[in-house]
C-alpha cells in the first residue's frame, strides 16, 4: 500500500500519489475499469482530472456511482472569466456524475494577462469562490507549467488563500538555481498555511524527439523501473509533498510499484546518474 498523508488544510489524508486523470483522456471504458482496479489494489484514494483533459471526466463517472465516498475528486478549469469558469464547473459535475467535488483549480494559470483576468472582478476565481459558498466544490487550488509558474504561484497565494498548488518538478528542474528557490519559497509558504503541494512531471525526460510517440505523455517520460524508482522517491522524499501520476496507463503500474515501495529519499549523486543516463532536458526552453 502507498503511505497517506493530510492533504494541506483539508482533512483528508490522501496517498502520495494522486492519479492523474489526463491518463484517461482518450481511453476506452474498459481501460478504465482495469485502471480502478489497479488503483483499489494500491490503495490509492485522490483522483485529480480537468474539464480538458478528454473523455477522462466520463470515464471516472461510472466509479464515482460505487465508490464515491473513497477518493477525493478533484477537478479544473482553464477558463478565465466567471460566466465560463461557472459552466465549466457544471459541466464537470455533470459528466462527473456528482453533486460536487472536493476540489476545483485554476487549470494552468501563469500567463501574466491571464492571471489578471482570473483573479480580478468578474474573473474565474469569483465563480470558484460562489461554488465553495453554493456546496458544489469543497476547496480551491491553482495549477501551472513552465519555469515561471513558482513564481505565479506566489503572487496567487498573495492573492488569495488556495487550499492546494500544482507545479512540476523534478531533479533536472531543480538544477535551475532561480527556479529551485522559487519552487522552495513556495513551498515554505504552503507549509506555513498548511496549503497541498502537488507536483507534476517527475518522470519527464525530455521533449518527444522526431518519431514515433511510444506514451500519451505529451513529454518523453522515464520508462525503466530504476529511473522511475529513484525520479518517484525523490520527490516523495520532500516532507507533506504530494505526487500527481503521469498521463499515460502504462505508466501507471510502475509509478504506484515505485510509490508502494518508497522509503528513503535518493541522493543527489544517484540522481545526477540518472540525469546523465536518460540526457534528461528541459520541456519549457530554456529556463530565465
């Protein structure tokens, strides 16, 4: 089984990794079934997905009838203004199957025109904030890519007080001085809130070179076990920190393999092997 632990302020104890719905964009009904087994089997009780993310909403809608009252369901909007964000949040209850979710965030909020547009008067944050009132959503969160988004997310926690971040990270992110210290002092100011930490893109490799896909990740992720043992333990290995799983289901066995067994953090001199084994790179350019 994988270790649980408090899910920032909210009561819940959730597993260390969270399933990452993207997996399920384009999967048929049956892949799905098989991936709730798989998940039942290692325990794994958070669910995290997103109104883009494909058909994945109405795939996890048949599990939601029997084991609703089993995992925390979260779910995204990457709309801006307040009218959308609000039908975005309707629609996903209703493919969803429910009467709300735990938590609902701003899906990939770091562009500086949509941030504002966002956070300020009849921006997306204000639908958010009258779902919580109305009971359609229990709390709130944020999520972003790229280099810059340690830095957004502190200037939302500024903001407004979220209940839960998102952001990658990984050993070849936090190579990057500017980013490693954003990323950290973000980190110090959920862990003072007790605000969730959830990371992203910790099996990424690099970008797709030219050829075939071989995942559904729109990223060349870590496919040995060994890589992903020692790329999992050692983003489990920051205290409170939570692992979203990668979108692909064939991952997804070696992920949660690799969570079951964590119990210590890797080295920096392993993980600077593997770096150099796998040539891992950078998804978002060139850092800044």
């Amino acid at each position: 089984m994988i270790e649980r632990r408090p899910f920032g302020r909210t009561g819940h104890l959730s597993t260390v990794t969270l399933f990452g719905g993207a997996a399920l964009a384009r999967a048929s009904q049956a892949d799905a079934d098989r991936t709730l087994d798989l998940l039942l089997r290692y325990g794994v009780n958070h669910i995290d997905t997103a109104a883009r993310y494909g058909d994945s909403e109405l795939r996890i809608a048949p599990w939601m009838a029997r084991h609703r009252k089993d995992f925390f369901l979260a779910t995204k909007t990457g709309s801006r203004t307040a009218s959308e964000a609000r039908e975005d949040l309707h629609r996903s209850l209703e493919r969803l199957r429910v009467d709300h979710v735990d938590l609902i965030q701003l899906h990939s909020l770091g562009h500086p025109d949509d941030w504002d547009q966002a956070m300020g008067p009849g921006g997306a944050l204000e639908a958010l904030t009258e779902a919580r009132e109305e009971g359609l959503a229990r709390y709130i969160g944020v999520t972003g890519h790229g280099w810059t988004i340690a830095a957004m997310h502190r200037r939302s926690l500024a903001r407004f007080d979220f209940d839960a971040v998102l952001l990658p990270y990984n050993f070849f992110m936090a190579q990057q001085d500017r980013y490693r210290r954003d990323f950290e002092e973000v980190l110090s100011v959920c862990r003072e809130r007790n605000v969730a930490v959830q990371v992203i893109k910790s099996v990424a490799r690099g970008p797709w070179a030219t050829g075939t896909r071989t995942h559904t990740t729109w990223y060349q992720p870590l496919e040995a076990q060994a890589d992903i043992d020692r790329a999992v333990h050692w983003v489990l290995g920051l205290p409170g920190v939570f692992l979203n799983t990668a979108g692909d289901l064939t991952l997804l066995p070696r992920v949660l393999d690799a969570a079951s067994r964590f119990e210590r953090r890797p080295p920096d001199d392993e993980m600077a092997a593997v770096l150099d084994s796998t040539r891992m790179t950078s998804l978002f350019g060139l850092a800044t």
